[in-house]
C-alpha cells in the first residue's frame, strides 16, 4: 500500500528518490521521509502529510548521498505522525529500514528487545526490524547479510523491505515476502528498487521481480540475490515494456480524468490482443479443460469484486457453468466445499492484493486450476497462476479504478464468449455476432465521453446531499455498486448501491425529497426494463429525486425522471460496460465539485497488500 523507493550508484540519491515517491503518490500516504548514508553514517529527514512537506524540510536541511531508501507511509500501527513516518533505525542509529507490510508477531519480538535494552521510539510494528538485525549483529552474525537473514527468520507477516547502513555504505539491501518489491536496472550502473515500476519507470529498462524470501544486495553496477539461507539464486532480468510517457497526466486536470478518456483505447487494445481469438499470446489453458469444467469460483476485493459479479453473469449466460463469486477477504476464511475439479478465477488490477493473493494459494492447496485476470505482469498473481488474461490497461495512478475496471469486464466478456464457444453453447453465427457487439463498446464509450459537459451539469446539482442511493438489476446490478463506490471514494458523498428488487426490502425507508436515487434504467430485456419502471414510480410516489441512466430515444423514463443521463444503445449483456462510464464522470463531477482530491482520497490505497 506505501511506496519505496531506493538507489545506489554514482548519482545524488535524493532529487532520485523524491522523484520516485512522488510517481507513487496515488498509492495513498500520509507521511514521508529519507535515509541516506552520508559519510558513514545515516541521515534522515521524515514529515507528516503530502511530499511537499518533506521538500520543504530537504530543502531547509539538504541531504546528498549515492545510497539512500525513501518511503511514504499509510499508517496501519501508529497514527500518522512524524516519529511514526519511516524509515525507522536501529539503537545505534546506523541501520535505516522502509517496510510495506505487517509484521504480525511484533509484539512479542519488541518485548524480547526491549528485555535485551533496546529502546523504541515509534508505535509501528517495522521498528522491530533494525533493532532485531542489530541484535543479530551483537549475537555474532557475521556480516550485515547475514544478520539480516537471522531477523527475518524471527518475523512472520508480510513485508517489502529497503535497508541500508553506516557499516555498508555501498550497498542497498532489499528483501520481500508477500509485499511487492521490483528491482530496477538503469544506465551507467544505476540500481534502483521500488514497490511498482512506475516510481523508476524513466530511469531504468530491465527490472528483476524478486520472489518471497529472496535478499537482494543492490551495489553500484551489480545485483547479487540470495535466499534466507544463504545460497546464492539466478536473477530473471525482464525488460520494462511501460512507457514514462503512460503514466504521465498527458494535459487532464486528474490522473482520474485522463484514465476515463483512455478506456475506448484500452478496449480496444484488449479486442486487439486477446488470446482468445485469434490474438496470438499463450492464455494457458486449453479448451478441453473447459469442456469438462463444471463449476467456476471468481474472487475479488471492491472493484475488482464488482468486475467479477459481471463476470459471473456472463458465464452463466454463455457457458452454462455453475459459478459463485466471493470477496477474497472472506473466502479465505470460510469452508466454501470446493473440489479440485473447481476453476478459480482472481480479479485483480494490481495482481498484489494481499487478499486475493491468500486465497488463491488456499485454492491451489485443494488442487483447483487459477485463471487470473490481472494487469500487471510479472506480478505476485500472474506468477503463481495457471492461466492468466491481462486486460492491456497500462498504467492506472488515480486510486479509484476506471479503465482497469472497464478492462477487466471486457475480459469476463470475452472470457464467457470463449468458453460457451468451446462448450458447444454458442455457435460460430451467435460467436460473430456477440464479437461484433462487443466490438462496438468502445465508440459507444467515444460517443458518451463527448456528453460529459451534460453530466456535469447534473452532478452539480446533487452534490450537496449527504448520501445517494444506486439501483440496477440483471447485468447493471453490478453497475450500481460499482456507481456508489465510485461515488463513496471520491466525493465521500455516502452512497448505497442496491438490486433494485431489493429497495422494498428496507432502502425505500430513506427515500425523501432531498435524497438522490440513481436509477440505471436502459433498454435491456423488456422483464428487467420494465421491473426498473416500476421501481422508478415506488421512488417517485415518495417524492425522491430520480437520476436515470437511459438509452438514447426512450422518450418514457422522462416521465418520472428529474434529470437523464442518456447512453448509446448497447446489446444487454454488454451495456454496463458503457453505463459505468457515465456513473465514473457523474462521481467525478460530484467530487470536483465538492472540491475533495480526487486523484488521492483520503485513507484509500491503490495497491492493498496487507490484510
């Protein structure tokens, strides 16, 4: 969830490593700071708040140094604050160590430490680890390596861990175990590490993904990689194919904004590439595998769990397959009665929840094949699974997802399509004309984004409220929540999504004149059109403020409605992928004109790796 950043090499690491940070930014934070090693001792400069600050207090107190780690910090043990704020250091002052992560056993090793006389400062579990390698050291480790490994093998949890030392001051340790940590080669023997590519993403062009519990050892021009035991481990070099120019801001006000407008592209790009038909990359799974499947599990947290309850509605309408989806944080707890003979499919954009992740290794324990769909390659899920469909979005930096969302429901849809297709449930005529609809989604996208100033427009009228109900059915039920978290996340306007056959059920008791109620009605199949039609009139008779979502033409829905959002038509099954369009620039408008930080919302992470 935080951000690191490291170097080492011939340069001043500091502009470097602020550089890095703030490319890291959208992960979410909510303090910051540096440790360099300056002439064979540590320094460090630590703030509260946004990144500015801590360029204020360099800036007030400069630094410079050719081995250096920077952090920015949102806060699981401690509250935000400047002692809290990494990185932390040992008794001496002369190990600095950044962690993402928890280390879940911290209270009984601090107690062990302080028994021994060390003394803590902060309130975080990461404080543990410097004072544990120091321990090691005074035990009689050998090395710095060495003591590095003794205290890892102490800690149970997750962690990304930067290290560096007054007592090796040419080297920049690095060591991950279920939190994501890259490590970045760049020219004239510069070496980089990082928690996602785009922190270093202009600076390098060869990156190594280190694996759990592997010890990095970063030196100016080298790489050396061991495991916790000590034996030395091959680097697996990979090029970095993302371009700087990806994750810039390209002109948009917000990352947020630029990302909505990138979707028709993004589709697009997906119809392209796709392995499913014709596009030529390996998928991973054949489809007699898929002859013989009979259930389907898709798992996901928050937006990716809405692209998954989409994804479930498609494969049962094209495949015939029994299929559940469960929130990833509650599927590793629960007795789900799975077999092997089960497919388990993983929604995920940054393919390091930590969630997820749990639960897809919980699966493959049972025996069960893993298709991921995910769009980070070389990430902990893509890696770990059977089978994997990327979505093709390229770098998303606003928090609240758009285009990887969108993305990952063209997958499910061209994933459904392809397996009713292998199963016999769809014929060559049924396949070329679905693919053809399909085919359409993204200028339907197009033709909706050049409304936008209409939207606004509504967005600046229901703003002020306190809260917002959403209401789909069918394929849009998932639309509607996705619309209120949407919403939720960055206007922080309450907002509640809801099947709109479940209003009577208790919903309809907040429903007034001053409350909001986003109805996704389109012209779908007549039973669900018609349904929402009576769902809109309960809202009206009770004077609530209807905001519908319509298909261009439907002259009806003007009845009843306060304000329409009209949309392209689309076939049925594949009109939430344009309709979420128009609920992410209706949150957004609502956001901007609440004046809130749309591209980092408060306590929100892009990437959740800790549980």
């Amino acid at each position: 969830m935080c951000g690191i950043v490291g170097y080492v090499g011939k340069k001043n690491a500091v502009p470097l490593l602020i550089a890095g940070l703030k490319r890291l930014e959208y992960r979410g934070y909510d303090s910051a700071g540096i440790a360099v090693v300056v002439e064979n001792k540590i320094s460090v400069r630590k703030t509260v708040g946004r990144l500015t600050n801590l360029e204020a207090r360099l800036a007030q107190q400069p630094l410079a140094g050719s081995v250096a780690v920077g952090h920015t910090r949102w806060a699981t043990h401690g509250e935000p604050s400047e002692i809290n704020a990494h990185p932390h250091c040992d008794c001496a002052g002369r190990i600095a160590v950044v962690h993402n992560g928890i280390i879940e056993n911290y209270h009984e090793l601090r107690a062990a430490l302080e028994a021994k006389g060390h003394k803590f400062l902060s309130q975080t579990d990461t404080e543990v680890i410097p004072h544990l390698i120091e321990a090691a050291l005074r035990d009689g480790a050998k090395n710095l390596p060495d003591a590095i490994r003794a205290a890892l093998n102490q800690a149970r949890g997750a962690y990304a861990l930067g290290i560096v030392s007054a007592d090796a001051p040419d080297t920049l340790f690095a060591v991950r175990q279920g939190s994501p940590l890259i490590i970045g080669i760049g020219e004239d023997g510069d070496r980089f590490i990082a928690s996602d590519v785009p922190a270093v993403l202009n600076r390098v062009r060869e990156a190594i993904y280190l694996d759990d519990g592997i010890l990095a050892e970063l030196r100016d021009g080298s790489v050396r990689l061991t495991n916790l035991a000590g034996a030395e481990v091959p680097a697996k070099v990979q090029p970095v194919t993302l371009s700087a120019e990806a994750a810039d801001q390209a002109g948009f006000e917000t990352y947020m904004l630029k990302e909505i407008h990138e979707q028709p592209r993004v589709l697009r790009r997906l119809l392209e590439v796709n392995p499913l038909f014709g596009g030529g990359a390996n998928f991973g799974l054949k489809s007699d595998y898929f002859r013989k499947l009979q259930r389907v599990m898709i798992i996901g947290c928050g937006t990716a769990y809405h692209a998954g309850m989409y994804g479930r509605l498609l494969l049962e309408q094209f495949t015939g397959l029994a299929v559940e989806t469960d929130l990833a944080s509650e599927f590793r707890y629960r007795d789900p009665h799975i077999d092997p003979g089960t497919l388990i499919i993983p929604v995920s954009q940054s393919g390091e929840t930590a969630d997820t992740l749990a639960s897809i290794r919980l699966a493959k324990s049972w025996g069960c094949k893993v298709l991921a769909i995910c769009n980070v390659p070389g990430s902990s899920l893509t890696r770990e699974s059977d089978a994997v469909l990327f979505t093709e979005a390229g770098p998303e930096i606003g928090v609240a997802s758009t285009k990887a969302y969108t993305a990952q429901q063209m997958a499910f849809a061209l994933l459904a399509i392809w397996i009713g297709s292998a199963r016999g449930m769809i014929d060559a005529t049924a396949c070329r004309s679905l693919l053809a609809d399909l085919a359409g989604v993204p200028d339907a996208i197009h033709y909706l984004l050049d409304r936008k100033d209409s939207i606004r427009a509504i967005a600046q009228k229901h703003h002020e409220g306190p809260s917002a109900l959403y209401l789909g059915r069918k394929f849009n039920y998932p639309t509607a929540l996705e619309g209120a978290l949407k919403n939720k996340e960055i206007s922080y306007q309450h907002a509640e999504g809801y099947a709109a056959g479940e209003m009577k059920h208790g919903p309809i008791a907040l429903i007034n004149e001053y409350l909001p109620v986003v109805c996704i009605c389109t012209k779908t199949s007549d039973e669900v059109y018609e349904k929402m039609i009576s769902n809109m009139r309960e809202v009206e008779a009770r004077r609530g403020r209807i905001i519908a979502l319509a298909t261009d033409g439907d002259s009806q829905i003007a009845r009843f409605a306060h304000d329409i959002i009209y949309v392209p038509y689309v076939r049925d099954e594949f009109s939430p992928i344009v309709n979420v369009v128009a609920l992410q620039l209706f949150a957004y408008y609502a956001a901007q004109a609440r004046g809130t930080d749309i591209d980092k919302p408060r306590n929100l992470a892009k990437s959740v790796t800790v549980e």
